[in-house]
C-alpha cells in the first residue's frame, strides 16, 4: 500500500475508531446524548475524570477525552463550543502509532488524506477537522 493510501486508511479507521467510542460510552451512561456531554458530566462530578468503561478506559482533559481500548489503541479529541468532535492532525497520527500494527505517516500525507475525504469530513478551523453530519 502506498502512503497516500495509508494515511486514507489510518483516518477512516479514526472515524471509525471514534464512532465505537461514542456507541460504547452512551450505552454505558445513559445520560450521555452526545460523546461531549462526557466533559458535563465530569464538571459535575456525575463521573470521575478517568475511569473505564465496557472496553475503553478514558481521560478527559481540557477540552477533550482520550480514550484507550484494551488492545492500547487510542482516539484523542477534542469537543467545539457547540459539542462537535473535532480531531487534528497530530491526533490523527497518536492513532495509527497507537494500532497493534503501528502506522505512521507523515503529517503531509495526513493532510492530503483528509482533504480527499471532504465532504465526509470538514475543516472547521485550520488545522482541525470535524465529521459532517
């Protein structure tokens, strides 16, 4: 497989990779509408700002949460003002070093790989992408 399409695979399985996080955390607490609302939660002290659940352990921290499944893959993000995931590339690339078969591509490659997913994802600020709705 050529780089290009590395680092097209490797964002794709991020996305992927994210959308099981939030399956998992809102099936596990029920007052979880959106994967955000995990940083109220904290605030409130509801949860604790580390723990596990089902097959993720998680941190929040400033803006966002990582999470680590329990084969050590890692999905970093952050959360916008109005809620969305929002990831960058150096999330992007934590990721494919975090798989059991360790991927790293180069931050160009990653940008290349991300503007040919458009409109799947969309840049909402430079450097810094979100899934479109």
């Amino acid at each position: 497989m050529e780089r290009g399409e590395d680092a097209r695979e490797l964002v794709l399985g991020y996305v992927d990779a994210l959308n099981a996080v939030d399956e998992a955390m809102r099936a596990s607490i029920l007052s979880l509408g959106r994967l955000a609302d995990v940083l109220g939660l904290v605030h409130s002290r509801q949860i604790s700002p580390s723990g596990q659940v089902g097959t993720y352990s998680y941190t929040v921290h400033g803006s966002g949460c990582r999470f680590v499944s329990d084969n050590g893959t890692e999905v970093d993000v952050d959360f916008a003002a109005d809620g969305s995931e929002i990831f960058d590339l150096w999330r992007l690339r934590w990721y494919g070093l975090s798989l059991p078969e360790p991927l790293d591509v180069t931050d160009q490659d990653l940008q290349t790989a991300v503007r040919s997913l458009q409109p799947l994802l969309t840049e909402v600020r430079p450097g810094w992408f979100s899934v479109a709705n």
